[in-house]
C-alpha cells in the first residue's frame, strides 16, 4: 500500500496495480518505511532500467545503493513493459496511506433499522480499489471472530479464578453487616428519620414565630424612641406580650384623656391635665423596658431552639450516611451472591461459544465499479467553467472602469468641467519622434495643427486683447506641458510668425533635454532676472544658432535652477522679459511649472493672455479637474483658457479610430495611413465603456 507505481504519461499518469511490468522492493525493514517518503521515475531499457532520466543503466532483480532507501526492481508482466518504458515510483509514509484510505472511504448504513453496510472507496485504479475493499472486509470479519473467541476464553478463565473467592465473601459480608449495625446503634432507619424531621421542622416553625417577635418589638421600639410629645402609639402589631399590649393601650388612654380636657377647656394647669401629663412619663419609660426585656427573652428562646434544631439535623444527616454504608454492605452481599449463580452460567455458554464461533458479517455483494468516473464530474466541471469564463470577464471589466481614476478621453473632462477642449494629442510610442517636422504629415502634426486651429479661434473670440503671451501649463509633473510647448511653438513658426519659446519652469526645466540641448553654462530667465548686468540678447538662443535642430523659433532656457524661483518669477523683470518679447515677436510660449504644488505659475499667471492647460489621458486623475476649474476660475477675467488632452489612446480601449488617410478626390492625399483596427476585445471594452458614458 505505501509502494505506488504509475504509468509516466505525456497528460496524466495512471496509476498501475496488478498490471506493473515491475515490482520494487525495498531495502530496508518495513518499519523503517513508516515515516519515509520517496519518488523517482524510472524508464525500462532493454538491458535494465536507468533511474530520474541518468544515463547509468541499473540491472534488474538486484538491490540499488545508490540512493537514500536501497531498493530492487524485479521484472514481471515482460508484455506490458513493451508499450510503457516509463513509470513514476511514489513511496508514501504510512500516515499519508491511512489518511488517504480514511478519506475515500465512505461507510453508510442501509437504512435506519438495517443492519447491513455500504463500503464505498475511491480511486484511480479499479482493481486496487477491489483488492482493498477484499482486504478490508476479510480483516474486519477475521478480526471480528478473533475478537469474540478472545473473550470467551477470558471469560471461561476469569470464572474459574473467581469461584474460590465467593464462599469467603459472602461469609466476611454477612459479619460486617451484623459489626456496622452494633457500631451505630441502628435498629429502623425510616422510623428515627421521621422522628428528627419532626422536630427539626417544630423547631423551625418557633424560631420563625420569635424573628416576626422580634421584628414588631423593634417596630414598636422605634415607634417609641420617635414618638412625640402628646402622641398616640400603634396598638394591635401582633405582639403576643400582654404587658406590652397593656402598657401601649394605657399610654394612649393617657394621651387620649389628657387632650380631650384641654379641647373641653381645660388648660395645662388644669389639675385633671397636670395629673395625666405626670402619668405620661412613667408609662412610657416602663414600655420601653418591658419592651427591651421581652426582646432579650426571645434572643434566648431563638438561640436554644436553633441549638436543638442543629442538633436534630446533626442527627438527620447522619442518617443518609448509615442507610448508604447500610446499603453497600447490602448491594455486596447481593453481588456476591447473584455473581456465583451468574458465573456458572457465563462459564457454560463461554465454552459453548468457543467451540461454534460463526463469522460476524456476511458479505451480500461482492465489490464491483462503475465505469462511469464518478471523479470530477465533467458536465458539471465544464459548467463552472463556462460560468467563471462569462462572468469573471465582466467583473473584471466592471471593476476596471469602477476603479479607474485617469482621465482617459474628452468626455471624462467635459462632463466634469465647462472649460473648452482645444486639442487631443495623440499617443506617442516611445520609438517615434516627439519632434514634429516641416511638412509632416504624421498622426502628431495634424493634431498639432488642429490645436493651432482651435487656439487662433478661441483668441479670435476676444477681440479687445491681443493674444500674444501663451502660458502652458499643467497640474502635476509629467503630464506633458514642455511636450506641447515645444511642438506648438514648431507648428506656430510654421506659418511664417516670429515665434519665441520661454522654458519659465525653474525648479525642473525640461525643454533642454527635449532639444538635446547641453545647458552647461547657458544663461537663462534665472540668470537675467538675478543679474542686472545680463542682457536680453545675451539669453536668446536664436533661431540660427538652432539650425542644427531645424527650429523656425527662438528659444530662452530656464538657466541655473536658483533657490527662490518662485521670487524670482514674481520680479518685475520678468514682466520686462515678457513686455520686451511681445515688441519683437508674435507669439511668445512660455513652458511654467506645474499648478498644484507650487505657486510660480499662480503668482505670474495675470501676464498670460491665453492659458492653454495639459492633460494627459491615462495619467491624470479625475480629482485633479477641480483643481483646474479653481485655476480656470482665478485666471477667469484676465485670459483665455483652454485645456488640452496629451496621449490619447495610449489605453485601446478608450482611443478613437483616428484616420488621416484623407483623399480629396484630385489624386492628392497623405501617403499613410494611421488607421487602427481595434481587436475584438478592445472593440468590446469601448461598446461597454459608451454605455457607461451614456
């Protein structure tokens, strides 16, 4: 049972029984395989077998050293071992084995007066499971008969060394019962009971009477102590003292006369009423200690009633103890005599069932299987797995929309804020160039273009202000603001205006590394703003000194990254700076720092005419658009604002099916095509993500 030999398949291994081509036997004793545990494969040469896919080549029907538990493979069924070569040999330790039987194997009982029993066994090797199912039923009933021919010989055994004992013990009983009785001076047990319950409950019933004495004197006492001059007593509490009784009643028919001389007109001086208030005192002082000297008599009475009642139950509850070592005595004797009796007869139908012992089960049916698997149970399996593959893909897609807090598309911001989306940049592969070009006809440009679009129309609505000055900024770092500064400013230059571009993020400038500009030693807005001797010239890099990068534009970097950028911004240089630039130029961009962490771009925000604000699609989240609408609001009356929508369709599943493929019907079109087909999932993500959004 511990030795389990399978067939090593390419999908699953079967285990094998009768049918091994081999049989392993171990080394060692078996109970030193009782917490042992081993497996190893073994695959069937022509000339031996080779062990875990090593090439050494072991001879059959000999014992291997080699390894942990020695072992030996001896051949047998030499025609099975011609279609299998290789097999897998699990040494189980022996809990493992009975933990394993223990679980398969079910025992129920047919019906609930029956007597007959339903084995049931699991498992992947039918004729194992009917050679166990025979084992175990043989075992129970050989057990079963050895059991019960056990306990007849001990029986018969046990009898016989018990018979010479009783005649003594019945004869040692009898003279302990006749000894106790003179001990304890007993003669009818039921009869002395009855006697001391009786006086015990007399005396009970007078040490009650005296406690309701007791509680109407202390009554009646304090009644007295807090009595007032000239008033009545209470009579008739349930004192049985007569001279209480007595004295109580003179005491009133005292107060009761004295009061009724005084209303007939009598004063105090009065001689009737001076004579019955002298009487007053007396009567009451002997009331009080009539009163305390009954009290003292009826502690006395309690205290010798309580003292016979305890000894009455002294006495009583002896009595239970003497019936019980009575009754020992007498349950003894009983014994000993109903045993000799009982014995005699046990001894004969020991011997008697020791010579015809029958089986104690029978078997009704022998084991069979069903060929059906009842383990797993396909239909049901395959509907589990039908449910988990149509609800699990919803659930996941439910919970990635309910949890995801990035602006993805348009409709995200406008339903949330009232400010103009002027342009959707698209997604940017990290492999594509993030530098538009002249002429360039690519996905990035005409978004670029469109923005360029959108920004004259939202400058032509204001027709008071020029809009020179264009601040770009964002919320937070990284959502693309030098990105759009950059190839705005390209897309500008493009249409034949002096454009100039202003990297007025000091604490992180990014427009250098975007140019691929080394900024060592290139003074900038930092350098101008802090000294006075730096002129405007000496930070502009022009567009001829950009020639190696093919700007149309002009260019001022950040400079040295100063301590104080956001003093320095707030110095009224800068305005010049910005003054001085919209003399000479027709746009002038400037890339600032970003709006939620600090305040650079706040204190210089009123010099803007047109704020165009970035977003980045799959990155900022959603909680951040009120942060725009409290900047929108700030900057409300002094510039133009539009948002801006960076890496659009970066996440399939919210990008739109751009197509830039235009035909305009004379044989002139752009030459690629930046149509994407989306898969079926991502089809299938949009379809529910537009039923959201309605």
């Amino acid at each position: 049972m511990q030795t389990e030999i399978y067939s090593n398949g390419k999908i699953k291994s079967i285990e094998l029984w009768d049918t091994a081509p081999f049989k392993i036997v171990w080394g060692v004793e078996k109970n030193e395989l009782k917490d042992k545990s081993f497996t190893f494969e073994i695959s069937l040469k022509e000339n031996g077998y080779t062990v875990n896919n090593d090439s050494k080549v072991y001879p059959l029907n000999t014992t291997n050293f080699n390894y942990s538990i020695p072992f030996s493979v001896l051949s047998r069924n030499v025609a099975s071992s011609k279609k299998q070569k290789d097999f897998i040999v699990v040494l189980k330790a022996k809990n493992q084995v009975l933990n394993e039987l223990t679980n398969n194997l079910t025992i129920t009982k047919q019906g609930n007066q029956s007597n007959i029993l339903k084995l049931v066994l699991k498992g992947g090797n039918t004729a194992k499971i009917n050679a166990i199912l025979a084992a175990l039923i043989s075992t129970f009933d050989n057990d079963g008969v050895n059991d019960r021919q056990l306990v007849f010989e001990k029986t018969i055994e046990f009898v016989d060394s018990r018979f010479h004992f009783l005649f003594s013990e019945l004869d040692s009983i009898e003279n302990q019962k006749a000894q106790y009785k003179k001990s304890q001076g007993l003669s009818f047990l039921e009869a002395d009971a009855g006697v001391l319950m009786q006086k015990s409950y007399t005396s009970g019933n007078e040490i009650e009477k005296i406690d309701t004495q007791l509680a109407l004197t202390d009554l009646m006492f304090g009644a007295l102590q807090s009595n007032k001059e000239f008033e009545l007593l209470p009579v008739n509490l349930g004192i049985t003292n007569n001279e209480i009784n007595v004295l109580s009643n003179k005491y009133n028919d005292i107060i009761i006369n004295r009061n009724k001389f005084i209303s007939e007109g009598g004063g105090k001086s009065n001689p009737l009423v001076a004579t019955l208030t002298q009487q007053i005192n007396p009567v009451k002082n002997n009331l009080k200690a009539t009163i305390v000297g009954y009290k003292n008599t009826l502690n006395y009475q309690k205290n010798e009633l309580i003292k016979i009642n305890g000894q009455s139950l002294k006495n009583y509850n002896r009595i239970p103890d003497n019936e019980k070592s009575l009754r020992a005595i007498e349950r003894q004797q009983n014994i000993k005599e109903s045993l000799y009796i009982l014995l005699l007869q046990k001894r004969e139908e020991a011997a008697v069932n020791l010579a015809i012992t029958n089986p104690t089960i029978k078997l009704i049916e022998y084991p069979n299987y069903n060929k059906t698997p009842i383990f797993p149970d396909r239909t049901l399996f395959l509907s589990i797995a039908f449910l988990i593959g149509l609800i699990l893909p919803i659930i996941i897609i439910y919970f990635y929309f309910v949890s995801n807090d990035k602006i993805q598309s348009k409709t995200d911001v406008e339903t949330r804020i009232k400010i103009p989306i002027i342009g959707e940049i698209p997604f940017v592969q990290e492999t594509e160039n993030k530098l538009i070009r002249a002429f360039d006809r690519s996905v990035l440009s005409e978004s670029f273009r469109m923005l360029r679009t959108n920004l004259l129309f939202l400058q032509s609505a204001n027709k008071k202000i020029k809009d020179q000055v264009i601040f770009v900024t964002s919320s937070i770092k990284g959502e693309g603001k030098t990105f759009v500064s950059l190839n705005l400013a390209i897309t500008l230059a493009s249409t034949n205006k002096k454009v100039i571009l202003l990297g007025a993020d000091l604490r992180n400038p990014q427009l250098h590394t975007m140019l691929n500009y080394n900024r060592a030693g290139k003074k900038g807005i930092s350098d101008y703003i802090f000294d006075e001797a730096i002129t405007l010239e000496d930070i502009i890099t022009s567009k001829e000194d950009n020639q190696h990068y093919k700007l149309d534009f002009d260019v001022i970097f950040s400079g040295t990254i100063p301590p104080n950028p956001a003093e320095l911004l707030a110095s009224p240089r800068f305005k010049e700076i910005i003054d001085t630039l919209k003399e000479k130029y027709d746009y002038v961009i400037v890339d600032t720092a970003p709006t939620l962490l600090v305040t650079d771009t706040t204190m210089i925000s009123n010099i803007a005419e047109t704020i165009l604000f970035v977003t980045r699609a799959n990155f900022t989240e959603k909680k951040l658009i009120k942060h725009i609408e409290e900047f929108h609001h700030i900057n409300n009356n002094s510039s133009q604002f539009g948002l801006i929508i960076n890496n659009v369709g970066q996440n399939k599943i919210y990008s739109s099916n751009y197509t830039y493929s235009y035909n305009y019907g004379y044989g002139y079109g752009y030459e690629k095509d930046y149509t994407r087909k989306l898969s079926l999932k991502h089809q299938l993500f949009r379809w529910l993500r537009n039923k959201k959004n309605n």
